[in-house]
C-alpha cells in the first residue's frame, strides 16, 4: 500500500486505479455537451488558426492580448458570419487583420471586407512587413481607429481602412436580413 506524506498534496487513489462511482447530484456530469452558442466545429477551425498563425500574427498579438493596447480587449480568430477576424475588438467592433502578398488587390477580400462592414464591423488591413518593421506605428493606427479618429475609409500602400458607421449592426445571418445573405449567396 502507497503513503503519501507531502503535506497539501492529495492521496493518490488506491492501487489498480479504482474511483468512486459519480454522486448522481448533476455536478460535473454530462460535460461533453457543449455549452457553446457557436455551430459545431468553429471553435476546433478558430483554435486551428490560431495554432497555425504566422509570424506577424504572433508579433501583433503580443501587442493585442491582455488588454496591453488601450486598455481595449481583442480576441483572436474571432468567427463574424462564415469569416474568421485574425484580430477583433468587439467592443469597438474592429477587425484587423494582417495580408501577406496573395491578398494584394483581391476581390474575396473586398467582398469579405463588405460583408463585416454590413455586419457593423470596421476592418483594418496591414501587410505582413508592415507589422514586423514597423510594429509601433501599426499600433498606433490601431489605437486611431479604436478611439474613432479613422471614420472614414482609407486605402494607401500600406494598409486599408473599411469604415462601418452602424452602432448597432444586424444580426449576421437569417430569414428578413437581406444584404449579409445576399453577399454570402453571392459568393457560393
């Protein structure tokens, strides 16, 4: 028979591995229901993404997370409609999001930038060099956009701005919301 004399430290269970069957009071049963409101499988896609960012994703983040810049809270991997944001401030309803080279002049990404324009957020688009280079100036046009000095949409060699003036958008999807589904029939 094992002893355990480590003061704080739990007993370990008694050999063979044997438990104590469940009290049958409901507390910590059935937890392989999700309690998620989110489809089945956006949470494994978003914690995915999340896994497999790039560099500047991860350079960006670490001035994102904790509420570092601003005070303003992002989330990554943020699913809006059939999209995922790289970064998104729900409270502001900004997205940023950082291109490599393949998105330079695409219409998914125009097309995706409308949809979260519809859907009331604002979306902030910087190259990948960019946030490695210049990384205190990124934030800084961040913060811009955060404290509503960006209202309007810009678009320069080094980042695009899409502005959404809705304070309090539309549901993203479902019968009666006609332009978010139109842009996502559109784009089947």
């Amino acid at each position: 028979m094992r002893e355990l004399t480590t003061p704080g430290i739990l007993p370990l269970p008694p050999e063979g591995g044997e438990v104590a069957p469940r009290s049958g009071d409901g507390v910590g049963e059935g937890l392989s229901k999700s309690r998620s409101r989110r489809k089945p499988g956006i949470t494994g896609r978003a914690r995915d993404l999340r896994q497999r960012d790039n560099q500047a994703e991860a350079m960006l983040w670490l001035e994102l997370k904790r509420r570092q810049l601003g005070g303003y809270k992002f989330t990554r991997q943020f699913p809006i409609g059939p999209y995922f944001a790289d970064f998104a401030c729900r409270e502001k309803s900004l997205v940023v999001e950082i291109d490599g080279s393949q998105h330079a002049d695409n219409a998914y990404d125009r097309r995706r930038d409308e949809f979260m324009r519809l859907a009331g957020y604002s979306t902030l688009r910087f190259w990948n060099h960019d946030v490695l280079k210049h990384r205190v100036s990124v934030c800084e046009t961040i913060l811009a956009a955060l404290d509503g000095r960006l209202a309007e949409d810009v678009t320069a060699a080094d980042l695009r701005f899409v502005y959404s003036p809705q304070a309090n958008p539309p549901p993203i999807a479902g019968p009666g919301f006609g332009p978010l589904n139109q842009l996502l029939i559109n784009e089947k």
